[in-house]
C-alpha cells in the first residue's frame, strides 16, 4: 500500500511558495517553509537557510515526503537531484 503524503518543504517564499505553502497548510498538510529571507506571518513552520549549497539543502530536507520549488530554474537540478536520491516526491 503506498504512504500518503504528508510532509511537504516548500523551496522559495515570495509570492507562489508562500500561497502554495498556505494553501497547503489549509489542506491539512504539515508545511516547512524554506527561505534566505523568509517573510513573516505565514501559517506553517519557516526555516531561513540558503539552499545553494546542495549539502545543507539535503539536510534539510530529510524527514520530508515531498518537496515543491517556487525558486528560480538554474537551482532545481540540484533540489531535484537532491529528491530523486532520497526517493522524495518533486514539483515545480
């Protein structure tokens, strides 16, 4: 029988990652926010860290079931990397 998904990291939280981060929230997912320069009140947990360095990026995102990015496109062959080698879930 296949998990569901419960635990999703949101890369990126200007304008998309913090509404898909909210909307999933209200969905009853467990949200962590991943940022340089988090904005503040969002309903889910934020964790500032630079995620350019694939090694602090992996670390991050241990526990997770899936991940979304909402960063630019020349960071996702990292992150999606990154997902693929921990059997995680990955969106775009």
């Amino acid at each position: 029988m296949a998990s569901k998904l419960k635990n999703v990291a949101v890369l990126g939280l200007g304008k998309v990652g913090s509404l898909v981060g909210t909307l999933l929230t209200r969905s009853g997912f467990v949200v962590t926010g991943i940022d340089a320069n988090p904005p503040p009140g969002l309903p889910f947990e934020v964790r500032t860290q630079d995620i350019s360095n694939p090694v602090a990026l992996k670390s991050a995102l241990a526990g997770q079931d899936a991940v979304i990015s909402c960063l630019p496109f020349h960071l996702n062959v990292d992150i999606a990397r990154i997902a693929h080698d921990a059997a995680m879930h990955y969106f775009d």
